[in-house]
RNA sequence: GCCACCUUAGCUCAGCGGUAGAGCAACGGUUUCGUAAACCGUAGGUCUGGGGUUCAAGUCCCCAAGGUGGCUCCA
C-alpha cells in the first residue's frame, strides 16, 4: 500500500498547486486539497472558474452561512446544505420563528464579518462513536440522524472553519475550499419551506437559498441574467402584450384574449398541418363523462385526487333517493361519487371508446387519433404557476392505436413530426430520454423487456442519441421525453411518447389481424408540444415576446405621422388588410417617437411609417423591430415582404429525414 | 396540501395607527409634430373579502380567497 499524503502536498511536489487550485480530479473524484490521498495518484487540478470548482464554493459558502446562522439564531439546528444549479441552500429548524427578508440580510452581514478574518478549512477524520457523540453533545438531532445513515465503513468526515476558540464544525464529506478568503462574492437570494429529507410526512424546515461566485464581477453577471430572466416572465409578457389574464372566479384556469388566441391558434393550425402530412385523424370528444368510463379506464382509482366532478339535479335526487333507502344520509359521498360526472383529465380514455366502438381491421392499423380537447386536473393549490401549470388546458394529444411490431416505425415518424416542429419553433437543442420500469409497475418483465426494446428500436432507427432515465417510466409502460432548452438555457420537457399495454387490456380492445384472428393492439400516447398552455409559457419566455410573422397577432403597424397623413394611411392600412396582412394602425394624436415606443413596447414586427412624404411618393417607411430601419417601400412591396415572412413553417419537410443525433 | 411572503386606481408602485398618493394608461382640450414618452386639465378607490383590537385600522391580530417563492406532487 502507498503512502498517503494531503492533495495540497502532492500538487505542491507536482508544482501544480497555485492560488486558483482548490481541488484536483483524481480518479474522477473530487477531491479537496485537505484530503489525503495516494502519493502516486495521478491528479487534474480544478480552479476555482471550473464548475466543480464553483459548487465547492458554494458548498463551503452554505458552511459559512450555518455558521452565521448559528451565531444569530442560537438553538436553530442545522441539517443540510449543499451546492445546487445556481447557488446553495442550507436546511435549519429555527424553534423560535421564522427567517424573514431582514434576517436575511442580517446573516449576510454576518458571513461577511466572517470571512472578513479568513480562516482555513479543516478536515478531520472521526469515528462514527466519537461523532455521534459530538453531535448529541451539541443537540444537533437532524446531524445524528444523518450520521446514523452513513454505511457502515465509510469515512465519516468533520470540516470546520472559523477564528480559534470560535470554530464551526460540520460532519460532511466536502469538499471545500482551502480557506474562507475563497468566498468572495455571496448573495443570499430567499427563504422557502422544505420538508426533511424531501417527505411531506416530515416537518417542515426553513431554507434559506444564496448564490455565491469566485468573484464580485462573475456574481453580478448572475444576477443580471436573473433580472432578464424576470423581464421575459410569461406572467408578465402575458399581462404586457394582452395576451392572457387570470381571475379568481376561474383560479389557475386561463382566459386567453384575443391577441394570445391567436397564437395559440396559430400553433394548433401548424400541428394540423402536421397531422395532414403525418397521417393523424382528428375528433372531437365530450368533455364530461359518466364515472363508468373512468372506473375501466383506472382514473377513478388512481386519479380521482386530481379530477373535477360535476353533478345535475338529476343526480343529486337518486344520491338522496340511495341515502333515503338506507335510512340517512350516511353514504352520500359514495353516492355522489358513484353518480356524478367527471371533467376528463385525459383523452386517452375517450380515444379508447371510439376505438371500441366497431370492429378493426388490421388494415386499419395504424389508427393515428388526435384530439384538443380541453382538459382539467384539479392541481394542488401550491403547484399552479401562471400558464406553466394550469388546471384547464389542452394537449396536442394523440393516441396511436397499433400493434407493437408497428412500434418502432411510429416512434422514428413521431421523432421527425417533433423535430420538424422544435426546429420551426427554433428550439436548437434537444435532449432524449428513455423512461424504463419504475419499481411500483403492472405487467410482467418479459413485457417490459418488449416494450423498452421497442422504444428504443424506434429511437435507434431515427437515429437518435439518447439517454436512460431507469425507473422514471409510467406504471403501465416505458416512455420516451424530449427535453429542450430555451433561449435562457433552461430546460423544459415538452414532448413525450408513452408505450402502453393496459388501456387496450381495460378496454378489452382487439382487431381482426390477417390470420382472422383478434389481436389486442397497444396504445402510444404522445405529445409534441405537450400542454399547449405550458407550451405558449415556454414559448413566449423563450422568443421574449418577439413572436415571429406567422405567429404574431398583428402583423404589422401603420404609425402616421400627423393628422395631415391619415388619409393615406388609412388607405394603406385597408390595402394591407385586404391583401391579407394582419395590421392596425396608430392615428392618434401622438408624435412618431411615442407611436413607435408603443409599437416597440407590444413587440410589433413591422412599424410602416407614413408622412408627408410617403403620401407623395406612395411609399411607406418601413421599420422592422428585429432589422431596424430599412427605409422607404413601395406598398405593393411591403405586402409581398409581408405576406411572405409571414407564411407558417411549410408542413412536413423533414418527413423521411432521419432526425439528427443531439449531444 | 405544507412553510414563508404578497394583495392599495386599468398597470407599476409609495404610504406602515391620525382626513387615501404618484407615474403611466383612460377621458377632455391644446399641439399636427419624422423613428423609443408633447403640454394642460378631468375623472378614477368599500386599500382582496369577512371578523376582531383601538377614541381612531391599507397600517396591528384572526379567518377566508387569490397570487408569489420553495417543498411535496406531476398518468
């Protein structure tokens, strides 16, 4: 065996140790400079500017502010805290109140002082005895639980910081930075509710998330990002451009105006044009049924919690009819949820219905069924957010009804309808995942073996890279999700294929094969866009309201100059009208600049200036607000420019392309 | 659902025990103006709703609704 030394001291012998060194890379571990490792391993240093160097930071950041904490708020307990996506957070259960936005920025004051003496970071190794009895000692319950939980016969770590005399000590595995004069640039950002050890079961401690950065510059960064990400809020581009609107009497439920109607029935009109091209059958479905349907389909079993109900009069007297003979009212929520109807959460059910209906051939097969239908899901109160999470909404839904050798040909048709409408909605990266078996599942393995394989067959035969997500599929089968990244870089699921046996096995579905036989079909459940709400939210934060022609609700807006002009432009504005642009037009007694401030404000793509001038020449002067000025043009060149632009994405030239492979 | 916070004019926000405010928008008037905000005036409010404390409540307390940030959930 080799001996061990301290990583600082090897990088140091190696000469790769510098100020901007906090840890190394060995064996693809990292490790901090205060961790001993093998005297001939080999080590890659990691800076402070690297993403791991970052989270160290961060890590030790979230110590600091423990610390703090502690010092302020004595008796509060810690529990966790480590380095997320962009920043940290720490876990405490405060006996004596709450953290409010002053305390918040009291321990920041605190963490300051702190590192204003820096102090280096110790390791130290202990035995699980002697920490379990450190951390009794101090009362740090949610510690010695967690230490409980270490597996037996691996290293149980303390690092501490802080003055002489005045340490803070935590049991954690690091790594950290050498010394606190690493922390230079901390922001604590808010505090949230989180329940120990993520179950809800558990109480509810107090979190409190911050950022920190290697340095002042790289922090303000940050949070310049945060603040445009904040100005492209959908909320707030919705309630700017007259888009949608919410209101009590409806909550979580939107109301699309005229401008965001357009646009969302813009969208549906394009995934029709798909569906022509991809073969997809379009119906439409009731949006209440008798419970009947939702006890075979499982629903009422498995989802009641998230379904709206509705009753009539009718209904309510055989509930009361039932109660009288029993004698009382006893049963009456039975009787009410035996009775009354449900609002579909899903169509799948519906679609099964149909299928249902009549005999299939197999020649029938693949049956492609569409629907936007307009759902509901009664969501918990603190999951709504604006049009991402929604109780009403609809899907661009469709339901494949086929048999499973047919599978993989859908999958790869499915992948290039998906990519051909990320590409003309400019999503440039897409990320795949295959969902398997989760561990609470119906059907058998050899299924399950079947099903995935099929999945990704089809995904191989569109030549897709992809990953697996093991355990995060449906309890009835494997799914494929595409995940893309907006224009501010955050991820977002939106389509998703789902494989599943089970509804056609509840539905007793079956079609007559070639051999004269029946057969049971499978169902794909898939999604391009997903939820069309969720999508519009997606959508508007990633283009920040800039819609492109085909999607923008006007198209183009005449700005006159004066009174002196408006003659002309009205006959410009009824000419780009007829011809098929969608236009308004400014004649109020405003001057230019604060016409095209309000053009600019709604996003307005084309402002067609008109004057004196214009009138003259019979021209306008075109303004683009993504190409600035592009000077004066003949009304019959604007309308073609216009017209042109704004034509939507031409429906299926990507059918047959293989899709490429994502990184 | 849980924890915290928020809700004042159409919008954005100020006021934090002592007679409800500003800017923008709206409306009326003046101005007719050339590429991101003309000027003057008018109107607009059960301060989310309901209880309470107080001589006095947007302001303090309780309850409810809606929203926000998290957590949990997301067939």
């Amino acid at each position: 065996m080799s001996a061990r030394l301290p990583l600082r001291d090897l990088l140091r012998e190696k000469g790769l140790l510098s100020r901007e060194v906090i840890a190394a890379d060995v064996g693809g571990r990292v490790v901090d400079l205060h961790t001993p490792v093998d005297a001939d391993a080999t080590a890659t240093p990691i800076t402070v500017t690297d993403p791991r160097g970052l989270a160290i930071i961060r890590h030790s950041t979230a110590h600091v502010m423990a610390d703090a904490v502690q010092r302020l708020f004595p008796g509060t307990k810690v529990t966790i805290g480590p380095a997320i996506e962009d920043g940290f957070y720490y876990d405490f259960d405060r006996v004596d109140g709450n953290f409010t936005d002053d305390d918040l920025a009291k321990i920041e004051k605190a963490m300051r002082d702190l590192i204003k003496n820096p102090s280096p970071f110790k390791r130290e190794v202990v035995t699980r005895e002697q920490a379990l009895e450190m951390f009794e000692k101090m009362g740090e319950s949610f510690k010695v639980e967690i230490i409980r939980a270490i597996p037996e016969g691996e290293e149980i770590s303390l690092y501490s910081h802080g003055a002489e005399g005045s340490t803070w000590v935590d049991v954690c595995e690091g790594p950290h930075v050498p010394t606190t004069s690493y922390l230079k640039a901390v922001k604590l950002t808010h505090v949230a509710g989180a329940y120990w050890r993520g179950d809800e079961r558990n109480p509810m401690l107090q979190r409190i998330y911050g950022t920190a950065f290697p340095t002042k510059e790289a922090l303000e960064e940050h949070l310049r990002l945060v603040e445009e990400a904040r100005a492209r809020d959908h909320r707030k581009l919705g309630k700017e451009l007259d888009l949608f609107m919410f209101d009590a009497v409806a909550p979580a439920m939107p109301f699309f105006l005229p401008r965001g109607t357009f646009v969302y029935n813009a969208l549906v009109g394009y995934v029709r044009d798909l569906y022509r091209v991809y073969g997809y059958d379009e119906v439409i479905t009731p949006l209440a049924y008798s419970p009947e349907l939702f006890k075979k389909s499982g629903h009422l079993e498995n989802y009641a919690d998230n379904m709206y109900r509705l009753w009539t009069e009718d209904e309510w007297d055989k509930v009361d009819e039932e109660a009288d003979h029993r004698g009382g009212v006893t049963g009456a929520h039975e009787g009410l949820a035996a009775h009354s109807f449900c609002l579909k959460p899903m169509n799948c059910p519906s679609h099964c219905v149909i299928f249902g209906s009549r005999r299939r051939s197999y020649r029938e097969l693949p049956w492609r069924v569409a629907d936007f239908a307009r759902l509901h899901r009664y969501e918990r109160g603190g999951v709504v957010h604006g049009l991402a999470r929604v109780r009403s909404f609809a899907q661009d839904d469709a339901h494949i009804f086929c048999s499973i050798d047919q599978v993989p040909d859908e999958i790869s048709s499915f992948i290039s309808m998906l990519y051909e409408v990320y590409q003309s909605l400019s999503f440039v990266r897409v990320d795949v995942k295959l969902a398997t078996r989760p561990a609470q599942r119906i059907g058998t393995d050899e299924e399950w073996d079947r099903a995935e394989k099929a999945l990704a067959e089809g995904l191989e035969k569109a030549g897709l890279a992809f990953e697996y997500a093991p355990g995060e599929g449906a309890f009835y089968g494997p799914k494929v999700e595409f995940h893309v990244l907006d224009a501010l870089k955050r991820s977002w699921q939106l389509g998703t294929i789902q494989y599943d046996p089970n509804l056609p096995e509840r539905f007793d579905l079956s079609y007559i094969g070639e051999d004269g036989k029946e057969h049971r079909p499978v169902m794909l459940h898939r999604a391009v866009l997903g939820s069309l709400e969720r999508f519009f939210a997606v959508y508007l934060e990633h283009c920040g309201g800039n819609f492109p022609l085909w999607l923008s609700p006007t198209q183009a807006v005449v700005l006159s100059v004066s009174e002196k002009s408006e003659d002309y432009a009205r006959k410009v504005t009824d000419e780009l009208r007829e011809a098929g642009v969608r236009v308004e037009a400014d004649l109020s007694a405003d001057k230019l600049g604060a016409k095209i401030r309000n053009a600019r404000l709604m996003r307005q793509p084309y402002m067609l200036v008109i004057g004196a001038k214009e009138a003259e020449d019979g021209t306008v002067g075109v303004r683009s607000r993504d190409k600035g000025e592009l000077g004066a043009m003949s009304v019959a060149d604007v309308t073609k420019l216009l017209l042109e632009e704004g034509r939507s994405p031409k429906a299926g030239h990507r059918k047959g392309v293989a899709a490429p492979a994502t990184s």
